[in-house]
C-alpha cells in the first residue's frame, strides 16, 4: 500500500506541473515583456548573460584554431572549473577519449583529491577528499543514481567512458543540486546534439592483452572493445538525436595469496612469534564482457521550450573462475608439526609443516548487472523574467550472482616448505603432486561437513524522482537571479541470498573427477607450487552433487528491504557583482530535506532461523541545510572562492536493515541481541572550504591551492544500547528462567557526534609551449592532496581509520602533441587506506590496502589531409604492474600481510575514424 501511495503521487505531481507548465508557456506568447526591463544600469542578470556569452566565444575560438586532443581537453576541463560557481573537478570529452581507460574511474581518479580503489585489478569506487563512496552520490545529467553494489555507491566501471561527454565532481554544494554527499557529488554528462550543430559518426575499436597471460585453462589473456556513436540534428537543427554503443570483451588475470591469518605463539622456545595459521593460493582468470548504451533525443521548436529525453543501459557480465588450494598450518588448529623454524623480527619466516591437509578449490563466481536510466526534461522559457524546469527520471539496476564451490584433497597427509614474504609471494614446496587426478579425489579434506557450496545473492535498486525549478531573472546591481522549486523521490533497494550446502552423491563418498571434467592445471608458479588439478565445476556441481539447503541466521540476516521516500525544497539566490571594486560571483541558499524512511527484515529469537518472526521499523526526519559559494575576482586571471554548508550524507542500506537476532544471555540472565537500525539517521557535517586559483595563458594553464574543514555533527557507528526495550519482540518461545525485566543490551549501527576531517590541496597544469617556443606541444598537470581525520568511525576509542582515507594522494601526468603525435605518461598514488571488498558469505568486510603507484601510457597518431579523422593509439595500463596488497594492523602488533595480488599489464593497440 506503502508504494501504491508513493506512485499515484509521484504520477500526480508529474500531470499537475506538466499542466501548470503548458498554461505558462501559452500565456508568454501574450504576455508583454516589463516594461521596466530596459536600464542604463547594468544588472547582475545582464552581467551573467554578457560572462557566459564570452565563455561560449572562447569555447567557439578553441574550434576555429582547432585545438584538438589532450590539450583541448585540458582547455576545456579548466574553463568549466573556472566558470564554475561551486567548487569543483572537471573532466571533458576529449579529455576522456585521450586517457587509457577502460571506464570512467581511472579519469576521475586522476582529479586533485579523489581516489579509486580497484576490485580484481581494475578502478571502480571513488574516494572523495577521503571518504569513500558511501559519503558521495553519483548523478547522471543531474540525476541521482542506484548501484548495482551492496550500497548506496556506484561501481564506475559500468559506464563506458566512450559515452559520456563530461564529468563534473562538485567539492562545495549547490542549493539546486539534489542529492548531495558529504564528500561531494559526481555528475557524469553525456553529450547534447543540438549543441554540437554537426552530424558526427566515430568507430572505435582497440584489441587489448593482459601481460601475465592464460592462467587458467580456457580463459584467453586477450579481447577486444568496440564503440560507435552517431550524432545529428534536424528539422532546422530543431530536433537531435545522439546514439552511442560501447562494447567491452576483456580478459582478467590474477595471480593471488591470501593470508587466513597469524597467531601469536611459542616457537622453538621464543615466546610471541607470530605465526602464519594458513594460506590461499589462487589462479583466477575473469571474462568481463559490458554493453553499454546510451540515446539523447533533443527537442527545441522555439526559443521557449526545449526538452530532451536520455537513456542509458548497461549490462555487464564477469565470469570469474578461480582455482588453486588452500591448506591450515597452524598445529593447535591442525595437528601439524613445525620443524625448522627461522623467526626474524618476531615473524616466523620459514618452517617445515608435517601433517598438514591441503583443499583444492574449484570456484566460478558469474555476476550479471543490469543498469537503466530513463530522464524526461523540459525546459520553459515564460518571459524575460521567468524560466522553468521540470524534471522526471527514473533509475534501476539488478544484480544476479552465483558463487559456487568445490572441493577436492588427497587421502592422506602431507608435508609442505614454507617461506614467507613481507612484500611479495611466499613460496611453497608440497610433498605430493595436487596436479595428478590419481591423487586428487571431490572430498572434504578440511573437515568442514560440506563438499562445496554455493549461494546465490541477488539485488535490486530502483529510484523515481521528479523534481521542478522556477527561476526570477532580478535588475539587481549585485543580484542576478533567484532560483526555488522541489526534488520528489522515492527509492526502494532490497537484498536476498539463497544458499546452499553441496553433498557428494552416494553419502558423500569421496570420488575421483570424471576424466571429460578435467580440463588441466592452473597456473600457481609463482608461490611454488607447480599446478593444482582443474576441473569444471558447474559440470561437477550439476552431475555429482547434491544440494542441502542452509537456513540460518546469518543468512536470514541478508534478506532485507529498504525503502525511502525525500522530498527536497531548495531556494537560492545567485550572486554577480561588485563589493568595492573586487567583482563577485556566485550564490547563497538553503535546502530543506524531509526524509521518511522503512525497512522489512526478519527479527530471529535464539538463533533459531525456523522460529524468524517479519519485522519492520522505520522513521522520519528533516534537515534545513544552508550554503553559500563566493567567487572573488581579486584580478582577471586571479580568484578567490569561499564556501560553507551544513551537508548530509544517507546511511548506508545495509545498516538500515530491520533485521535482527536476539536470545537471552544465560550468563547474566538478561536479553541481548544485534542487527540494523531502520532508525538510522545520516551523517551530518558543518563544512567550510578556501581556494586560490591563478589561470595561466587565456585560460590555457592553471594553479590552485585549496583548504577544507569539515566538522562532523553526526557520525555512525555500532554502539550498545544499554536500555533496548526487547519487547518489540516475540519473546514467548524462550524456555525459562526468563528474565526479569525486557530491558537488555542490543548492539546497533548508532548515531554519534564528534570528529572532522580537513585537508589540503595543490593543483596545477602548465603547457610548456606557453613558457618556451621550443617546448610548443610539451605539458604536464598534477596535484597533490594532505588529508587528516580526528573521526573515530568505529566507535570512541577505536583506531581504524575511516574507509576511503589515504593521507596523501597524487598524480602527475607528462604530455606531448604536435602534428598529429602525441604522448602521455601518468602516475597517479595513494597512501595506505582502509576499504571495502567482498569477502567471506558475499557480506562487505574492511581490509588495510597498502598504497599503490599506477602508471598509464599512451601515444598515437591523428592523420590529416586523405586521411583525416583517422586516428591510431596504443596504450599500456599499469605499467610496472603494480600489486594490490592488504595487511593486518592491530594494536601493539606489527602489520603482517594478508593479500599479495598481481594483475599484470594491459596492452592496447587500436584506431578511431572519425567523419
């Protein structure tokens, strides 16, 4: 009924402004314009129009002298940060089609302080100024956007860089841009037709090759991507249309260990040696395989109206298969025997273990995301003075995943050598040969009441919203105009995982693998290990098993809705003119947020998954959130900015969840329990932010310098409530005693209140050309960022550091264009940091990253006269193949690693025509 309510007024809202809009726009073909509009003084809204008009000369300029490149799209990224009246990054089309990208994350990684992370080798979430993307929103053509992911953030790597135009990352809010982040806000922007005024068509196509070739049997280490797009424009250039594809067939390579942990123990008569309790070694290969799709039609009859409709979809599929073994070596776990042992720095380095009994692992993981966008704008011009906009969008991804796997083991013990690297791939040296199908039988070798496993999470996230703008023109000296209106939006997210035990066939009998599954060893040299037996084990998994249904309460706990309803009224008041004789720009306003909020989950009594009971919970609230952004034009080339704003960021879904666990502590005889929080309210910050700029060369080059402070009012952590009331409960199940009283202790995501985070930042592009003739086609850009945080995320007293927070972050690019040529090498770095993988039953966990150096290369070749529009390229991503890398920290113990991964090189080689 919830939604039934949410739609119809959704849809009534959407008719009454459509109705509302259609009487204006008749009535400005009747309506005079005011008489007062003529002036001898220049008002602030005439000053706005003169500003703008110059900056599309400039841009139309940059056509005629054919800027064209990696230098136009520099020139054009600086002029949309320049004429900007926030705060913000930018990054343009051409800019973007230079880069060696797979998706759009690597270029916005490149921005001063933000930051990817990447997830099987390649860049997907984004850190804003040190805060992950839980803190952010992602918005396409100013529209919010779901994900495909666990939460609230988007996976980049799902929009094409070949289809959008522009990126924009807002660092200060604007009163009229709707769902906002603490962090800030990414707009990705695709192209407009009738502001091109040309047809286009451009083919692109690029063969790619990972440098660590096949690791698994099966997997090719080489693919392919292919792009095209068309754009036009009729009727009298009334009408556009732009149509692009983007096709993605890579290949993914990884060569893994992982580390189950250390323990602290007595070796050979040393006390407090840390030990490693055991080990993965893994080959995964993953087909990645993304289509992507995206139409703009543009309508603009008159001078009145213009409306364009935007479509976007993608679907990306990833076949992962990961192969190798694992074995337990700790002996108060296993029964092993060390011998041998070498203890350097308190780590034990390097031991012989007797006694130990490795499991193979035959896993696929295959993962099928659907994303669609749908947005219907309409633009009003009523009269000289009064504009409008309405808006109506809506956004929904689909997530279907299945993680299967198998295991395999020798009947008898064996003995293994192991030595441990801080820094690199440990090695092993094993008795038997796990490549021999003679040896290795399907079996559970590790004890754990189970053949292999599998699950099934699924997701799904739709958003609608409609929002409505009104904007008054002002004859104002210092004001130019004033904007005010609303964003309606409703958004459902939920979250189901079926899963399942598998049984080997005839009373779980161990059995060799059938001779048509084997399909040869996987590659695990580098730790080694020689090869392990490889098979096919969907095939396995269809003819050899059988599956046991597990219902728990760990699963049930994954079996969540949630849905939220915000409605934003915003106002705001844009700025143009004179506080002395210094010029001013930019704007003061407010928003005030209302947010209703429900979730559905399960609430489980004494574990027992059987006896779940459904449970909801939820709550409203609202926040009134001011800014201001001001631009001072200390010279023509010298600005000055200045912002402030109370800013919130939602929680993240899956601490909204209504799900619940609770029983009676035996010990203390009184009622505890865990879960979510439907009551859940956001993180909510004061920030202030201070920039310089100095623009070099008309606008060609740029220096900048940035501080920010953000103070956070609340932050949200897990927290015990001393005085839960269980009573919302069905406590009647439970044999006695019985406590006395329902007041008990339950552990819940919580609203705290404390901390900040500030930082600062440096930023600069410099084309060479400008300074020394001879140097004509040279340049470089790069920033770097300092980040610090006083926010105990974990609670007070804790150490972690928040997720998404390197320190330090940089990047630095050297170019060349001339003549056709061109050359870039970049390197962009981040410190260590804290972030979020998917780990053990397809929950999120946090892990310490190490920090990482990524180098790109690019050079081609544009050719000109017969051959004009035709362009070659070839790249190579992360050139020194970098590793991906995780440890342990805790206190008073010395970081110990826990991943090593190496993904290898890309290589891409391909060319675009353009006509």
């Amino acid at each position: 009924m919830l939604k039934l309510k949410r739609n119809m007024l959704f849809m009534a809202l959407a008719s009454a402004t459509l109705m509302v809009s259609a009487g204006a726009y008749a009535q400005a073909a009747e309506e005079p314009a005011d008489a007062n509009a003529a002036s001898t003084t220049e008002t602030a809204a005439q000053r706005e129009a003169k500003r703008k008009a110059a900056a599309a000369e400039k841009a139309t300029e940059l056509d005629v002298v054919e800027v064209t490149g990696i230098r136009r799209g520099i020139e054009s990224a600086i002029s949309l940060k320049q004429e900007s009246t926030s705060i913000i990054e930018a990054i343009s089309a051409e800019d973007i089609g230079k880069l060696p990208d797979s998706s759009i994350a690597e270029s916005i990684a490149r921005l001063p302080g933000l930051a990817a992370q990447r997830v099987a080798g390649r860049a997907t979430t984004i850190s804003i100024r040190g805060l992950a993307g839980d803190f952010s929103t992602t918005l396409l053509n100013g529209r919010e956007q779901v994900s495909s992911g666990d939460n609230r953030s988007v996976e980049f790597d799902q929009y094409p860089s070949e289809l959008l135009n522009s990126v924009v990352v807002y660092k200060t809010p604007d009163p009229t841009l709707v769902a906002q982040g603490i962090s800030g806000t990414v707009d990705l922007q695709t192209v407009r037709p009738l502001a091109i005024g040309k047809r286009v068509v451009s083919l692109n196509a690029r063969y790619d090759e990972n440098s660590t070739g096949e690791v698994n049997p099966g997997y090719d280490d080489n693919g392919y991507r292919l792009s095209a797009s068309y754009i036009d424009q009729f009727a009298d250039d009334t009408i556009g249309i732009a149509i692009g594809y983007a096709r993605l067939d890579s290949p993914g390579q990884a060569e893994r260990w992982n580390a189950w942990g250390f323990e602290r123990t007595t070796v050979a008569g040393t006390p407090d040696v840390e030990m490693l309790t055991g080990s993965q070694i893994y080959g995964t290969s993953t087909e990645n395989i993304r289509d992507g799709l995206m139409a703009v039609v543009e309508w603009a009859p008159n001078d009145n109206y213009t409306g364009s409709l935007d479509i976007y979809y993608s679907k990306f599929e990833r076949t992962e298969t990961t192969r190798g073994l694992e074995v337990g070596l700790f002996p108060a776990w296993t029964g092993s025997t060390l011998t041998n042992p070498v203890i350097d720095d308190g780590l034990l380095v390097s031991g012989t273990f007797s006694g130990i009994r490795p499991v193979i692992r035959n896993d696929e993981n295959a993962r099928d995301d659907d994303i669609f966008a749908i947005g219907f704008k309409n633009e009003y011009t009523f009269n000289d003075y009064w504009s409008g906009m309405a808006d109506f969008s809506m956004s929904k991804a689909n997530r279907d995943e299945s993680i299967l796997e198998t295991y395999a083991g020798a009947a008898i013990r064996d003995t293994v050598n192991v030595a441990v690297d801080r820094n690199g791939f440990p090695t092993f040296d094993f008795g038997l040969d796990y490549r021999d199908p003679a040896v290795v039988q399907l079996r559970d070798p590790g004890g754990w009441g189970q053949d292999g496993y599998v699950k099934y999470p699924k997701f799904e996230d739709e958003l609608n919203s409609a929002r409505f703008t009104l904007t008054r023109a002002l004859d104002n000296s210092f004001l130019s105009s004033f904007d005010f209106g609303s964003n309606y939006s409703n958004r459902t997210k939920s979250r189901a995982v079926a899963e399942s035990f598998l049984d080997l066939l005839n009373g779980r009998a161990p059995v060799a693998v059938p001779d048509n599954l084997v399909v040869g060893p996987v590659r695990t040299g580098f730790a080694g290990v020689p090869g392990v037996l490889s098979y096919d084990a969907p095939g396995a998994a269809r003819s050899l098993y059988q599956t046991r249904t597990n219902i728990n309460q760990d699963i049930l706990n994954k079996d969540w809705e949630v849905d939220e309803t915000v409605i934003t009224s915003f106002a705001k008041l844009n700025i143009d003119g004179l506080i002395g004789e210094v010029p001013v720009r930019g704007n003061i306003g407010f928003q005030y947020v209302n947010a209703d909020q429900e979730s559905e989950g399960f609430a489980v009594p004494g574990g027992n998954a059987s006896g779940a009971q459904p449970y909801k919970g939820g709550t409203d609230y609202d926040d009134f959130l001011p800014s201001l952004n001001l631009i001072f034009s200390v010279t023509d080339a010298q600005s000055v900015r200045f912002g402030a704003a109370k800013q919130v960021s939602r929680p993240r879904m899956d601490q909204m969840r209504a799900n619940n666990g609770f029983g009676i502590d035996r010990t203390r005889n009184e009622w505890s329990g865990s879960g979510g929080n439907p009551e859940l309210e956001p993180w909510r910050a004061t920030s202030y932010d201070l920039s310089w700029e100095y623009y070099l060369y008309d606008g060609k080059g740029y220096v900048s310098g940035a501080v920010f402070h953000k103070d956070l009012d609340s932050y949200i952590y897990d927290q015990v409530d001393t005085e839960f009331d269980f009573s919302v409960f069905d406590l009647s199940g439970f044999a006695p005693p019985i406590p006395p009283t329902t007041i008990g202790n339950f552990s819940k995501p919580t609203n705290g209140e404390g901390g900040s985070i500030n930082g600062w930042e440096f930023a600069f592009s410099v084309p060479f050309g400008e300074m020394v003739e001879w140097l004509d086609g040279f340049g470089m850009l790069g920033s770097y960022s300092d980040t610090r945080s006083g926010i105990e995320p974990n609670g007070p007293g804790t150490s972690q550091p928040l997720p998404g927070l390197s320190r330090y972050v940089s990047n630095l690019t050297l170019y060349y264009e001339r003549s056709g040529f061109s050359a870039r090498i970049s390197q962009r770095t981040r410190s260590d940091f804290v972030g979020e993988i998917q780990g053990f039953g397809a929950d999120r966990e946090t892990r310490y990253i190490q920090g990482e150096h990524l180098v790109d290369f690019q050079t081609g070749y544009a050719f000109g006269g017969d051959w004009d529009g035709l362009s070659l390229v070839f790249q190579i991503n992360n050139m020194t193949n970098e590793p991906y890398q995780e440890y342990y920290s805790d206190a008073g113990r010395q970081d110990r690693p826990r991943s090593y991964n190496e993904y290898g090189r890309t290589y891409l080689l391909g060319g675009t025509y353009k006509f």
